[in-house]
C-alpha cells in the first residue's frame, strides 16, 4: 500500500465482494465446492457468477459456497434459491453457462431449463 486512496480503495472492494455474500437478496446463487466440484470446474464457474453480477451492478443475488451436493456425476453443479425457498438446480455448468443464467434467470427471471437437473439424461 502505498497510500490512503489505495487502502480505501481495497476497502471499498473487499465489502462489495462480501455484500455479494450475505442472506438480503432475492437469489441466492450457491455453488457446489467440494472436490468433486472443484475437480469438475466448480472454481471458475463461481467467479463467472461473481464477475458477471459484479459487471451487470446486480445486487439482488448473493453468491455462497457449499460442499458435496450428491450427484457428483453431474458436477459442477448450481442451485438458485429464490426468496420463498423455490430452488432451481443446474448441472454440468460451465463459466459460459452461469453467464447465461445470470442474464436469463436472475435478470429476466426465466429459469434456463436445458441446463436443469431434470433435463440432463446421462
């Protein structure tokens, strides 16, 4: 640090990536991040999530981490809760998809349903 701007600077940062983690949203994004997550790619889905919430200035999802989900063969896999519990959960997600299900879900509010657990065959 090199200076009182850059230290704010940080600050101001740092709390706009927690405030994408707390519990007053309309959607919370919770993405799985246990190995056999990590091992599918869960990583950089979570941070497509986070850099296109972040780039689009949305602050009704927050974004959180959980461990096994179950179905490891469908890895990485998202769940979208919204404010009434109602949960949509996608599979075999990619960087490109959470961007997609940011724009049609969270946006527009249209679940991106090829990209659903119940519309995955194998």
């Amino acid at each position: 640090m090199k200076s009182l701007e850059e230290l704010k600077a940080i600050r101001e940062k740092t709390k706009a990536e927690i405030s994408l983690r707390d519990d007053k949203h309309d959607f919370r994004i919770v993405v799985g991040m246990a190995t056999c997550g990590i091992a599918a790619g869960a990583r950089p889905v979570m941070h497509a999530f986070v850099e296109e919430l972040n780039k689009r200035k949305l602050t009704n999802a927050a974004v959180t981490m959980t461990g096994c989900m179950g179905m490891c063969r469908l890895e990485p896999i998202v769940e979208v809760i919204d404010q009434e519990g109602n949960k949509v959960t996608y599979v075999k997600m990619t960087p490109e998809k959470a961007v997609k299900v940011v724009t049609d879900h969270i946006v527009n509010g249209k679940i991106v349903t090829e990209y659903t657990v119940g519309a995955v065959t194998d």
